[in-house]
C-alpha cells in the first residue's frame, strides 16, 4: 500500500557537524530535480548560511509542509519531533554517521532511499511523546522525563502515584519515566528492558534504587503518573529533565507526567525493521558457530 | 458499580496442605447459610474426602458454576485457570497463608471478604493466557512459557522471532516468554520488568545470555513468537515448559507462542489495588525516615 | 584467644537523635560502675550538654583512649572511622535501631555484650579506607568514592586508568569506586557484588553506563586509581564526593584513589558473623518450604 | 627483566579445527629452526596424524617439557590447564581466530611474537583452579563449578556455606563458582563482576535467584565452600558441572569447592594488558565523541 507524495518539504539540520552543510546541499540539489517545494528551518539557515533556500520559523514550516526531514541524528530528530507534535507533518530522520534507533536513512544512500519516500512508499509510525508539568509549566518528551536529584550527593526521597494510587516510596538517584522510544536511550541504561515502539505503555525505570527489590516496572500508556518530593529531601535539590534538556525545577514538589494528546508520524524506508535497528544498535551481531 | 451476585459457586481446593480441610469446611458451612448452589472439583473431592459437597469435573464445574473459589495460593489458582480459560466462570483466589499476587482473599478473614463479594460487590480484571505450541501439541500458560536447555550443561543456541520477523539470535541458557501476570514470577528472578496487568504485551526475558547488550524485551500481546533452536543445538536439549510443569519436546526445533484467544475473569474485593500487593510481596516497606 | 581490658573509653554519639541521651546516660553509668576512664568526643558534648564527662577533641581522643565507642548508627561510625583512621584506636559501633553493617551492638542489650568485650573478649577485624585526592587535596572514604555528575543532566565522560593502565573510556552518570566496606552500600545500589571485607580489593561500579556490556570490576586493594575527565566533559560539571559528604570539585580534571596506608581497628562481640548480618540486612530471610 | 629459554615443548591442538593442521605444521617448523625439543600431545598425534614429531602422554609431557604451547582457543587451553595444574610447566596460548582471554597470541603473527617468548621475554602470572570435591570425586576447574537444576523446570534449593559459616538459603537454578579466570565466562552472563586475575578471590553468582536482594558475592581465595542441596530438591534434580564439562551427581546432597594447591603459570608476550583484552572482548571500544 502506498501513500500520497510529499510536496512541500522542510529541511531541519544539525547545529556544529561539519559535514552537514555538504549534505544539505546536496540534498536541496536533489529536491530541486524532484520538483519539490522546499523550506530551510530558520534557525538552520542562521547556522549554515548561502544555502539559497527560504527560511521558515519552524512553527510556520509545521503548518506549510508535509514533511519534515531531520539531518543528523536522533538526538537532532528528538529536538525536531518535540517542536512538531502538535501539527499533522511527517517526520523523516537522515543520518550523518552511526544508523539511528530514528533517524534511518543513512546519508551516504539517500538518493536512493528518499527517491521512492518522496513518492509514497514509506512505512509510517506513530510514536507519542510525555507531557511533564511541574508548577504549571509544561514539556515535551520524545524519550523521558528524568528526576533525578542536583546539586547534592545523596539519595533522593520521593513518592510514585499512578492514577492516584500509590505505588511507593523510594530513596534512589531519581527515576526515570520512558516512552517505548525511549527504552533504547537512558532508561536501558539504568536496567530498564526494551519496548516495542507500537505498545502503549509507559515505563518506569529507578535509578540506583535502595531497596534492591525495586524494579523497572511498565504501566499503561494512558497513565497519570506523579512523583511527589518528600522525606528529607528539599525540592530544590531535584530536577526533572525532558530529553537531557529542558530543566525544571519542582517547587512544589509534585512532577506529573501523562501522554502527550498528539502523536508524532515517523516515516521510514519501506520494510523497516525495528528488530534490526536493535541487532545493530546494540551489537547483536554474533553469528551460530562452532563451540571453541 | 456493582455486578449481579453469584448463586453457583465451585470449590477447588490445594492437596497436600494441613489447614485446607479446616478452610473448606468454614467456606461450605458459609455458602450454604447465604443458600449458595455448591460444588466440589472431583480430584479435590477425592483428596478430602467426606466434606459433604457434590463432586464435579472440573469441566462440568466450568459449564455450570458462575464463580470458581480457588482454596490454595498462586499456584493452584495458575493450575485453576489453565483448565478454566475456555469458559466465562469466574476465578477467586482464597491464600492459605501469606498475600498472592493473585490469590488475594486472605483465608482469616474470608467470611467478612466473601459476604460483598457474593452479593456482586468485587472488582474485576481479564488476565490473558499464552498459548504454546510445539510439534502440534498446545498447552496453556498463565505466569510464562520458558524453553531452556535439559539435561546438558552448556549453553542453548536458537534464533527468536516476532511476527516473522528475525529478532536475534542468541547463546544462553534459555528464554522466558511471560504474560504481565508472570513478570512477577520467574521473568523477575531473570531480571524482567514488572508488567502492570492492564498491559497487552507479552515479555521475552534472556536467562543468562552471552551477549551482554542482550535485554529483555517487551512486545505487543498479539505478537507471534517463535523460537527455533539452531547452531550445535540438538532438540532434545531444550525443553519448553509451561508455568513450571509441562514439559515439552520440540522435536521438530520450533516452539511457538502467541496469546490464547479467551481471557480469564479474575475476581478482587473492591478496591482491589495491584501496586500494594506489589509493595507487599516485594518487601517494598520502606518509609520516609532520617537519614543515619 | 582474649585481648587485654580497655581502660580508657571515648564517646561519640550521634547527633540529633532522640534516644541518645538516655543510651549516652546508661553508657556511662555502666562505664562509671566498670571503674573505666571516660571521655566524650566535643563537638557530642557541645550537643548533648550535662552528661557530666570531661569533653575531648576526637584527635586527643585518638591518643589518649584505646576504644572508641560509637553510639548512633552505621554513618556516625563512618564518620568517626574517617577522623580516627591515623590511629590505633579499637572501634565500636552501638546502633539506636536496626542493626547495622559496621554498628552491630544493639542498644538494647548492651549493657551484657559490652561486658565481655570491655574485658577483652571480642572479635577483631582491620577495615581499609581509601584515600583521594584532587587537585592536591585529600579526603578519606570508608565506604566509597563516587565520581558524578554534577549540575548537569547528560552522561559524563571520562577514563579509567588502573597503575598507569587505560582500563576503559566511559559515558555514564558516574563511577563508585567502593572499598569492601562500601560494598553493601551505594555500590550496592549500583549493581555491584558484596565483597567479603576480608578481601583486599577494591570495586569500580559504574553508574548508568552507556555502554552495556560495561560492568563492576574488582581490582586488587594496592591499586592506583586514576579518573581523567574527558571528551565534552568540563571539569565544573562533576564532583568527587566521599562517603557522600566530602565534595570535591577536579579542576584539574584527575581524580587519584589508593587504599589509606592506615587501617581501621573494628571490634565485634565474639562470635560475630558477616553473613549473619548480610541475611539481617538483605531480607534473605526465607527458609525453605513446602511449594505452593 | 627476563626468564630463561624454554627447551622443550609440547604442542596440544584443538580437534577439530579446520586450519589447525597448517598451523601447527608452521609452528613445528619454526621450533625445529629454533632448534626446540618437541613433543606432541598423543590425542593430538592421534586425531591430527603424520606431523612427524613424537607423540607422548599429557602426564609425560607435564614432566619432560617446560613449555605446553596449546594450540586453539580459551577452551581448549581451559582443558590442558587443569590437566597440567600438578606441574611446574608453564602455559601459552595460540588463538586460531579471535582474541581470547587466555589463549593471547595470535595465529597470524605467532613467528613474529613466540621467538622473544621462547628465548625468555615473557610476562608470567600465576592463575589458580578450583577444586571440586562431591562424593569422594574431585574435579578441577579453572573458569568455574557450577550447581545447577538438572533434568527439571523449577527451582533448586540448597544452602551455602562458606569456612562452616551459614551464608544463606537459596531458590534458584543454581549457583556460579568463579575463580578470577572463571569471572568474563559464564559468571557475567549471570551478572557477576569482572574480577582481576591477580585477586585471591573466589565469586559466588546466583542464577535467577528467587530472593531479589540475593547478589553476586566475593569471598577470600582460601575459603572452604560448601553446597548442601536441602528443601524438596532431591539430589538427582542438581548437577555440578566443572568448566562446562565434567558433570557430577551430588548422591549425597554436598558440593565442596576450594582453591587447589598447585597454580598455573600462565605466560604471554611482553607488555601483556588485561584491560586491553576487557576492551577488546566485551567490545568497549567507544571512543569520546560529539554529542548527538
């Protein structure tokens, strides 16, 4: 099955990498040959200058296209993905380096690869993000939202509510609250398992917890989730982080943390293989062989 | 919201426990004073003999009876709801001694507990059941399937797929495949998540692999699993067994797993609240208090 | 095999607990009636005034008695071991509550455990403290180092150098680096093994890795440890901090950790056992039983 | 500093190699240059005929050569090395493919690497085996004894002691024994540390333990440990397994493990680095980077 093509296209860079700008231009190049309409996200074109392509704030480009395409990596993607979720775009990562858990249209093949994309035949996800409030002011999440304690040496103290149940009370470094596109980031490195990115599930990982009975524990994805401050610890030695970035502090000692209402449309080469991603992400490269 | 009371109810009972006649006899004693249709599940019947209650098959008991009473803990409610998840009967679990994760109407204080519970007042979930299958034959699982190695002492190899798609393949000592209802069984000892209940997925968790990125994994509850054993692996090293008892060949090297098609009515007392049962069995009592 | 009587007893106790005075009063009592010297550490005299015993400073306290008595728990002990650590001063820790790793006489009963011990019937144990420096200052630790992030939410990196060999580049939240001691505590939480503190080893335990096949690594106790920051790393944004309360910033971005060339003099009623306590303190309470 | 000249030496390959044969054709013609005495082991002679160079016992070669060159990987010099542990005879490794822990010197570049080695420029470590004592049967081990379930899906239990003392009671599939060695094989797979081979230790490793505090443990290198299988597990439900290979029955329900009297000498090329062969095995092979 296949779906109707991309016409207006915005372009979104990474910031410092030093090949981007000889990726951009070609990719522009290549657009431009297809016919299609393209905008450069504003911030990009003040970073990379001369690429002769219309800026566009990125709220406006949200609005105008119908696909975005990320250059970098996830971390890039991530930051784009946050900024567009409230609109209907589709967002499409290429990456510079590495394959990406998101950005998986490798750079050196994208000719290639954008060329059926452009016309349709993609596969397409949805992926939700978190909403974290603390103290009415409101974030994104692709990944997680992340408590963790600042400032100060010692374990943290806080309460974990799911729709107004108490689930516990913990003394740890902070916990982590993941997104299934989140389980491959830092949630996997506190000990947290691997979630299929199609499960509507949220997953709750403690970081260097006290108790050592306490586990990473998956609650659904329409869950109200809160950690409340309290015991010994003074809100302003916690943070709560969404995606490694913007820091919050909890005044009022209270982090909610739901599913945010829109869902973002990733778009990926036809036949995508999550599955794959991980084998080569994560190394599981070793092949049947005869015992030594 | 309340339910209609139910007015058939059958008994099953644990063998082998001191204090089971004892509990049976209170529980008979009580459901004939509130004129409750009762029977016996026959094996039970014939391990207690003389309790003065009918004795049914447990097939007849499923067609007949609106309510199970499960007299034991976990696992003779496990071995209840393999045998009764074709049927819409309703399963309860009575624990003779400490809290069950799902057998939660605790025996001393059955009668004041049972009283609401008859009359409609409980709250109920739907638990979903795996379905393995290997060389033709199917067996059920509430808690997990698990194939491991048998009667050798090194490592299994076998590849894992996932609704056809290649997922890895792996060196280890074998793979638990668990429902949410399992996570707290076996899946936790080999480092698995919790799975809240509500959750349609189904947990793949590695036992002892040798590729150290290797992680449990978590996938949707439809998923088709299969693993097929390979390399220097012989079938009759590897057993599948379902929730810790029967034990399968895979002859032909391939077990398959998918959710079964009905679900089980599990039964609570009102307010029925997973997370401190929870906190319950995994000793998470720890409180606010200063630090040393 | 018996050791001499102590004579001469110096107090420290734990500061703002309710019960101390009461245990400090019937302490003394006892001491008073045994015939012993007593003295108290200055800073609980300063505290808990009108004890009615001459105060000393903890470091005429070194020279002058041959046994510290601890009251508090296994922090005041950890302190006290640190400011103690040049001498050869015996310890021993009294717990207000639970038993403790390090403080296992009960207050409750200490009036007969300390009898035999004060006539020189008692188990002895040498504990090792690590010594760490940065940028030419030096802290002692008991229990452990803990390198970490410090006013920032991503991973930092840095490197591992083990005798002037690169053991490993790491991004993670951090490195404990434990002494057997340490071992039940942060580095507990961390994911480390308990060590015997017989051993004379020390335990690197990273904290969140990002790499997964990174893991606890025991090497032997005369070990020169170096941390180098590195990568994207600045030296602002990670501490060294010791038992969790000396906090250190690296400005020059080498933290060094060797074992203290002064051991730790810790006393223990006859018959003391480690794993008694590890069962205690672990919850491995279960006995075996009947399965369900 | 330097060592003697090694004068004779006996060569054991791994059966069943496809590229052994040519391997030890070149390593025998390059002795034979260097003017060596040399044997080779006699199952070697036999599964790997017409190398020309006289055949004798492994127990004969033990005392007649001061060097065994295993040629294969770590399993195969796993084998020699507990067959040689009585003797002064000193250890080499020739690794036909990858890097090994043990088996260090690579078969593309063995001319270049053995000829300072055999003349005396080498690094020499003692490693020790472990020693396993069930029913009058001994058996070496050098990587590990592992107690494990045998013939059934659920738990075993038993209890650990260590010097007389009661460590604990355990339900699991079993329980790791790891020397240092024995701490990068099967010990990691089940969440032990990495243990540097200088430690005179010994690792006890739970596998998917049912009590979660239960943890990975050190003890001292000269501990006595003992394993009494109790509960419901008979004793025909457990094996202890020494290297993955020699499988013993435990009739009377009692597995003792301590260190064996005689060690390994262990030799590799100058400037030999454990952590470079960490980095290299566990594929810590990160290096600083740019962030995302």
């Amino acid at each position: 099955m296949s779906h109707p093509p991309f016409r207006s296209i915005g372009l979104i860079g990474k910031h410092g990498d030093p090949g981007i700008r000889h990726t951009l231009e070609r990719l522009i190049e290549f657009l431009r040959e297809l016919g299609r309409e393209i905008w450069l996200e504003e911030e990009t074109d003040r970073r990379i200058p001369g690429l002769g392509v219309a800026p566009l704030s990125i709220d406006k480009m949200a609005r105008r296209c119908d696909l975005a395409m990320v250059v970098g990596g996830d971390g890039t993607l991530l930051h784009a993905a946050a900024e567009l979720s409230d609109f209907d775009i589709a967002l499409l990562g290429i990456n510079l380096g590495r394959l990406g858990f998101l950005a998986d249209v490798p750079q050196r093949d994208m000719i290639n690869v954008l060329g059926p994309m452009l016309r349709g035949e993609y596969d397409e996800e949805r992926r939700f993000l978190l909403d974290c409030e603390v103290g009415g002011k409101r974030r994104k999440a692709f990944n997680d939202v992340v408590i963790h304690k600042w400032n100060i040496a010692r374990l943290i103290e806080f309460e974990t509510h799911v729709d107004g149940r108490f689930v516990n009370f913990q003394r740890s470094d902070g916990l982590i609250i993941s997104s299934p596109t989140g389980s491959t980031a830092y949630a996997l490195s506190g000990g947290g398992p691997l979630v299929h990115p199609d499960l509507d599930a949220i997953l709750l990982v403690p970081i260097c917890p006290h108790t050592l009975s306490n586990r990473p524990i998956m609650v659904g994805g329409d869950s109200a989730i809160e950690i409340r401050i309290c015991g010994n610890t003074r809100t302003d030695e916690v943070r709560a982080t969404c995606d490694g970035q913007g820091i919050l502090e909890p005044h009022d000692g209270v982090v909610r943390i739901t599913k945010y209402p829109h869902t973002i449309r990733l778009i990926h080469p036809k036949g995508h293989d999550y599955f794959y991603i991980l084998r080569n992400k994560l190394g599981w490269s070793e092949a049947p062989r005869h015992p030594d």
